[in-house]
C-alpha cells in the first residue's frame, strides 16, 4: 500500500460544474499538505498549501484538511476548461528534508 | 525568465549509453530536488541537495544513477547504462530553506530509452 493514495480517474465535468478531488495517506507524520496543477509536458506548479485541519480558501479553490481521518480534498468552484490538467496531491513529514510524496494524479478534463 | 530551467528538455537514447541531465535552479535557492515521474504516476523522490552536500538519496537511485551540485549552484544528474525502465520524466525542483517553502518545478526532462 501507497502511502499517499488518490482517487483514480480519469475525470470529466461539464464547465461550471462543482469539482471535488480527494487523497488520502497512512503515515500521521505527513504534516504539510499540498495540490499542484501538472499541464501536459510541463513541470507541477503549486494550487494550494496547508498545514492545520480545516479549509482554506484561494479563489475557486478549497483546501481541505482532515488530520483525523488523514485526508485531504480540494474542490474547484465553477470549473473552466482551462482548470484541465492533472491534478496531484503532496506532503511532506516533519524532518523528511521537505521532501514530496505525491499521489498519483487525477486527470480533469473540463468541457466546454 | 527566472524560474528553474531544464536541459535537455527531451533526449531518446539507446540502451546501455550514458545520459547527463542538468538543472538550474532559481538563483536564490539552496535546497534542490530530483524527482523520476512515470506515465500515469506521480513525481518520486530522487535525491536533495542543500548547496553542494546531498543531503538524501532514494532507494530508487541505484549506482548507475549519480548526481552532483558543484558550487552548490546547478545540478547534474548522470544515468550510466541506461535501460528500458529508466524511461520517464526526470523533474528537478528548488526551494529556499526554512520548515517549508514551495518547491518550484521546471518543465523536465523526458528520457526515453530504446
């Protein structure tokens, strides 16, 4: 088993559409939580960053955090067809060197 | 452009021949990352470096893979005798220093073993 798992997909929404991804992880070291957005040949770039239980709102964007049930989501209000790309959950463990451990990805495709 | 850049952005190469990868970080930073993603898969942790000292190294990294950071500046990452399994994107990362700061990425360089 993973230590971080990602639902698998691929997904596709309708634009406007309420979109929620989710991952979730085995080891209660992971104290920093991340989503990054991977466009197709091109590096990961970081969406969100938390590091407490709870929300945290960028825009369209909500991170969610639940260290209890150790997992984490993020939705995308009013989705566009440029939120289309692959979406990839990342921690990291407290004295891990800060470290990555991504999920597998989730691949969004938005439509027109 | 100062992000982090990646070179060569693409290289096809036969198996059993040497490839040398090369990573320039965000001037400012110190801490380097290489990660290995394969198709379908999230980025794996290769190896970090903190200035010129690598700090850890992945299992992943067998002994035909090394990396450097001379001048804790650029980085090099070498894959001697490469095989079929070695294809993937190998993406490097840099960051300042501190509990956390955001890992910028570059675009990657896609290996592809023939």
């Amino acid at each position: 088993q993973k230590e971080v798992e990602q639902d698998p997909g691929p997904l596709s929404v309708p634009e406007g559409a309420i979109v929620s991804l989710n991952c979730t992880y085995s080891n209660s070291a992971f104290q920093y939580f991340m989503w990054y957005r991977q466009y197709s040949r091109k590096g990961p770039e970081l969406l969100m960053y938390t590091y407490s239980s709870g929300n945290k709102e960028d825009g369209r964007f909500t991170a969610q955090v639940d260290k209890s049930s150790k997992y984490i989501s993020l939705f995308i209000r009013d989705s566009q067809p440029s939120d289309s790309a692959t979406y990839l959950c990342a921690m990291i463990r407290t004295g891990a060197n800060s470290k990555l451990t991504f999920g597998k990805g989730i691949t969004l495709s938005v439509r027109p | 452009d100062t992000g982090v850049s990646q070179n060569p952005r693409h290289k096809i190469t036969k198996r059993g021949q040497n490839v040398t990868f090369r990573c320039d970080p965000i001037s400012e930073h110190n801490r380097l990352y290489w990660y290995r993603q394969t198709l379908g898969q999230g980025p794996e942790f290769l190896t970090y470096f903190q200035n010129e000292a690598q700090l850890e190294k992945s299992r992943l990294l067998s002994d035909r893979f090394s990396a450097e950071r001379p001048k804790g500046s650029f980085s090099t990452l070498e894959i001697q005798r490469t095989e079929q399994g070695d294809s993937a994107m190998y993406l490097c990362a840099s960051s300042g220093a501190g509990l956390y700061n955001e890992q910028f990425f570059g675009p990657g360089t896609r290996l592809t073993v023939l």
